[in-house]
C-alpha cells in the first residue's frame, strides 16, 4: 500500500493578488486536487503563502514543483515532508482562508503567543509553529 506524504511550503506572492486571482487559484486547486487525490489548505495573507498537501507521494511532489514553477510565487521554501499515517486535513481538496480578513487579529495574537512574528511571515516560521497555524485555522473551520 502506499503511504500518505505531507508537505507543507510557504512562499511570498510575487505582486499584489486580488480576491478574484485567490479564488480563481482555490478553484483550480480543488479541480485538480480532487482528480489526484490530494487534500489541504491554503492560507493568504501580507503578500504570503502558506500551503499544506497531503496525499500519494507523487501526486503530492507534482503539486508542489509545478507551485515552485508558477510565476506568482517567490522564493517557494519547503518547511516540512514526511510520510504520515492519516490524513489530517481530509475535509477539504484544498481550503482556502485569506487571514487578512478572516482572522487577522486571531492569527497575530496566535504567533505572538508562539514567539514569532505578529504578522503573518510564513517564510520565517518554524515547522512546528506552520502546523500549529495550519491545525487552529483547521479548527476554526471543521464545520465548513
């Protein structure tokens, strides 16, 4: 049998995305991802991307190079990979929140009690500190 891989990646968006541009981009990743079996999130906010992927190792490896590929992200850093027993985001082939607005003062309150910065700088969090983010939005959404 084979196993589940997670990934998660954090990048910045080249230039200024539009509300319109980020659904767009949700709505292609849920076609696609629903076709390959993968699941996930996809959190925006300050110009910055944080994503995680679960699912078959290869379709997940396809994933994340044709994302480093694409022109609108910047500097695409790799925080964590492993193979997992189950999945922890299966709710969703992709769910996408923008923290600018749905949860800004939660999400800065959330980083500064974790010692990071209180904005939204994927690039410079830890591995453990993207899951915690990643695992309180999840939570904030379980039922959507």
């Amino acid at each position: 049998m084979v196993g589940t891989t997670q990934l998660v990646y954090a990048s910045r968006a080249r230039s200024a995305v539009s509300l319109s541009e980020l659904q767009q981009i949700n709505a292609t990743a849920v076609e696609r991802n629903t076709a390959n079996g993968i699941t996930g999130m996809l959190l925006y906010g300050a110009g910055s991307f944080l994503q995680v992927l679960e699912g078959d190792r290869a379709n997940v490896n396809r994933t994340y190079h044709r994302i480093c590929q694409d022109a609108r992200h910047v500097d695409p850093t790799l925080l964590f990979v492993a193979e997992i027993r189950e999945r922890e985001f299966s709710r969703w082939a992709m769910r996408f929140t923008m923290l600018d607005q749905a949860c800004g003062a939660e999400t800065k309150a959330l980083l500064a009690k974790l010692g990071e910065h209180a904005n939204f700088t994927p690039l410079e969090l830890s591995a453990s500190t993207a899951f915690v983010l990643l695992r309180a939005v999840a939570r904030a959404h379980a039922n959507q």
